[in-house]
C-alpha cells in the first residue's frame, strides 16, 4: 500500500503490526519482571546484545515500546524513549549528554519550569546563555568552543515567540552541534523539527499528543541527522553500539535506568489512545485558537494579542511557511490590567488552571503564577506584563467561546 495519512497509519499501527489475539491496540503490560528460559538471553538484554527484550521496567515495557514506536512514527525519527512527564524527557537530556564545563545556548523564550532547570544545570558546572532565537545572529554570537548544544522550543509559552528555526539549524550542522528542539506546542501534527536539522525533539506527551489531559508522559526523538560518534560526551560503554544508536542509548541507560523517570504502562497506554485523535483535536483547537485571537485582537477591551496565526504576529510569515496552522496557544492583555481577576472569574467555560492543550479551554494568569517564580527581571526579559493572561484553546464550540468572552470581557471596558 502506498504511503499512508497521518492519522489513518496511527489508528492502524498497532493492529498492522500484530498484537496479542487480534486486539486492535497493544495490551497494557504491567509486570515489572521479565523472565527468560535461556540465561544467555537475559544476559543479552543486560549487554544489548540482544534487541527487543526487556527485563526491568524502568527501562521500559512492551506497553512502552508500542508508545516508542508511535512517536517516532508521528516524528518521522529513528528511535524514541518515553518519560514519566515532558520535564523528565528533558532533564535526562541535559543531564546524560552534558558535562560539567560545557556550555549551552538556549532561547529565552522557554516554559517556566525548563529556565528553573538551567539554574541547575548551572550549579552542576553547565553553563547557558539565553538569547533571542528569533534572531539567528544572536545564537551565532552566544557559541562557544565549549558549546554542545542549542535548545528551542518551536513555539514559546507564553509569548508565543518562534525562533528561526530553519536558520539555527544551519548553524548547528554547521558548527556540529546537537540541535534540541522542544515541539510540545505545535506538535508532529502541525511541525515535524526534523525538516529544520534538529538532532533531538522534545514532546510533552501530557499536552498535545495525548490532549485529555488524563496522562502525564514526556518523549525524546531522535531524528537520525546527528553524527553522534563525533559527539565528545557518549560514555566509552555506549560507544560499542553503533554511531546511530549512541546517544538514545546513553539517555535511556542514564536516564531511565539510573535516574528512574520511567513512564508506566497505563499511562502509556492512555497517551497511545490520545495518538489517533492527535490531528483531529489539533486542527480543532487550532481553529478555536486563531477565531478568538481575531474576536480579541478587534475588541475595545484588548491591548495586546500574542498569536502566530495574526498578521500582527511578528513571525507570523515563519508561521505560514513552516507550519500546518498556528497552535491552541494565545496569549493577551487587558488595557485594564486592574480588572483581570474580574475578567478571568467571570468566565464560564474556560477552566481556571494551570495546564495546556486540553480539550476543554484552560486560562491563567501568567506572571503570579506559572512564572511567579522567575521573578520580575526574567518577565520582562521574556515579555510577561503583569496583566498577561494565557489561553489554551480547546475544542468546544466557537460560538460559545466567543459569547463567554463577550460577557466577560464587558466588565474591563
């Protein structure tokens, strides 16, 4: 058969590739052991010698794997490995690829809780220099003769800033560097990171991909443009695998087995579910997302509309050009920044709650919350007023979400 759809080869992936009894889906496996009948086998899994095996679940399961399989599939990768959450899948990436006296070039524009994790990478004796991604000088300019590595995420929460992503990665194959890019946001629905360079993609699993927000989980993809044996920092133990395999090695073994983000099989399994409406969801929300920024961006009460599918947006041509629509992410503010918690509380169907990429609308206010913590310098630094409110768009009808926002919004007029 010809080259499937996207969302017709996810909904038969498992069946097309054989399941237990002809059931539709992988099973959830939730032993924790794996027996063997011959030692030399077991010994094998333990060495690597033998592929597909498995023997202790914080390395993964055979519910794991089927998970693996669809990611780097959704991905266009060569291999995948699931978290427990989005921030495990990217602390074992810092933590196994990087070495005290390397340095890290990062966006500035990154989730609140992924810039709280470059403060300890800096303890660890990792350094990072945050710049503007937008402008692809400024990476050029930040890279050093210890620099291993540049971190993006496609489309920055909350600002919905979009790095030159095309331009970065040039500079990375350029210069030989990993090239991580957090695709959270947008998703494979909407981009694949790897027609841009990237080495490494990040997926929080908990938000678009599987999209109920029901399951926690996290994905690193490898994308298979990386020459990992040119990599100075994969362990003499794993380079015995071969070059192509040598760095999702290092961070399952460092990873998940010594550092025991491991994602259980019910959740995976969960997300594994969430697969097959990916694109439906995503489409919807998306639409959702550009219709309120549109109702937004024209009314008396709005300053401020933070959308990539706006003309107003500053990348907005980077938008169209690399991906399929503009995301479930929009960001605004209130000229009457006094009269936000009024606004937010008299809201009926957008739920008052931290989280993304939901099917029901989700909104928070952005700076005595998610980035309370970053602290006044770093808001300004990444554009975060203190009337920011941000919004993930879900899939309820458009009508109804506009008229919610026309009572609402009448109070801050």
């Amino acid at each position: 058969m010809d080259k499937q759809g996207f969302t017709t080869s996810i909904v038969h992936g498992d069946r097309v590739a054989g399941t237990e009894h002809g059931g539709v889906r992988q099973p959830i496996h939730t032993s924790v052991q794996y027996g063997f009948e011959r030692v030399e086998d077991l010994i094998g899994v333990f060495q690597g010698t033998k592929k597909g095996g498995f023997n202790y679940a914080r390395q993964g399961t055979p519910t794991t794997a089927a998970l693996e399989r669809k990611i780097t599939q959704l991905e266009e990768g060569a291999g995948s490995i699931c978290f427990s959450t989005g921030m495990g899948a990217i602390t074992a990436t810092f933590l196994t690829l990087l070495r005290a006296g390397d340095h890290l070039v990062s966006s500035k524009y990154v989730f609140g809780n992924t810039n709280s994790l470059f403060g300890t990478l800096k303890t660890l004796g990792v350094d990072v220099t945050v710049v503007d991604a937008c402008d692809v000088e400024q990476v050029k300019s930040a890279i050093r003769p210890n620099t291993r590595m540049v971190f993006v995420e496609t489309i920055a929460n909350p600002g919905t800033q979009i790095p030159d992503l095309q331009g970065i990665g040039e500079v990375c194959r350029e210069r030989g560097l990993a090239y991580v890019v957090d695709n959270t946001i947008t998703s494979p629905a909407l981009f694949k990171p790897k027609a841009v360079g990237a080495s490494l993609v990040i997926n929080s699993l908990t938000k678009t991909i599987a999209g109920h927000g029901a399951a926690l989980g996290g994905a690193v993809t490898d994308t298979g443009l990386f020459d990992w044996s040119a990599y100075p920092n994969i362990a003499d133990d794993y380079r015995k695998s071969p070059a192509k395999d040598q760095g999702l090695l290092q961070i399952r073994k460092k990873g998940l087995r010594d550092m025991g983000a491991s994602l259980s099989s019910e959740q995976a399994h969960s997300i594994a579910m969430g697969t097959e409406t990916l694109a439906l969801r995503v489409k919807q929300s998306s639409a959702n997302a550009l219709a309120l920024a549109q109702f937004l961006e024209g009314h008396d009460a709005i300053g401020r509309v933070f959308y990539p599918g706006l003309k107003s947006h500053p990348q907005y041509e980077i938008a169209q050009a690399l991906f399929k629509g503009a995301s479930w992410l929009l960001s605004f503010e209130l000229l009457n920044a006094e009269r936000m918690i009024e606004v937010v509380n008299a809201l009926k169907l957008p739920i008052k709650a931290t989280g993304l990429a939901d099917t029901r609308t989700l909104i928070i206010p952005v700076a005595p919350t998610i980035f309370f913590e970053a602290g006044p310098e770093t808001r300004r630094a990444m554009g975060i007023s203190d009337g920011m409110l941000r919004l993930s768009a879900g899939i309820e009808d458009i009508d109804d979400l506009i008229a919610d926002f026309e009572q609402a919004l009448k109070l801050a007029v």
